[in-house]
C-alpha cells in the first residue's frame, strides 16, 4: 500500500504520507478502540507529494486506528486500517 504512517507509537504527532500517482485519498477517520470517531479528515487529496500531521498530543493513550479511504485510479474505492498506539 503506498501511503506509510509513523511514527507508532505515537507520543504528539502521526505523519500520513504518500508519493503515488493514481491514488486519491478522499478521507481520513481516527477511530479509537471503542468505536468512537476521534477525528475526520476530508479530502479529496492527491497521493503525490500529500503528508498529513495530525496532534495526538491531547488524545489518552491506548489503541486508534486510522482508516484511509481512497480511490486506484478514480475507480476502486478501497479503505486501507492501520493500528496506532499512542503512549505518553
């Protein structure tokens, strides 16, 4: 998969990146553990060159995962889940 996350843990901040063409990443979700949407990121946001800070320096620790919602091509929407922890 051509977009990479780190780093994770995580302490204060998660970097979202991706250099491929022919990805379109239309929106970012942060879910925690229990199911509850932390945060939403919306797009559209073109896989070149596209990097994402996001602060977790406010968030408790535990478990999130990041689901990224994107597109090959402009044809096949795809959804793509990474495991975060954050500590302190």
């Amino acid at each position: 998969f051509p977009v990479t996350i780190g780093p994770n843990p995580v302490i204060q901040n998660l970097k979202i990146n991706s250099n491929q063409n022919g990805i379109v990443i239309s929106k970012i979700e942060i879910v925690n553990e229990y199911g509850n949407v932390f945060k939403i990121i919306h797009g559209p946001f073109s896989g070149i060159q596209f990097e994402q800070l996001i602060s977790f320096a406010s968030v408790n620790t535990g478990t999130y995962f990041i689901l990224i919602h994107y597109f090959v091509e402009t044809l096949f929407p795809k959804i793509k889940v990474f495991k975060v922890i954050k500590s302190l």
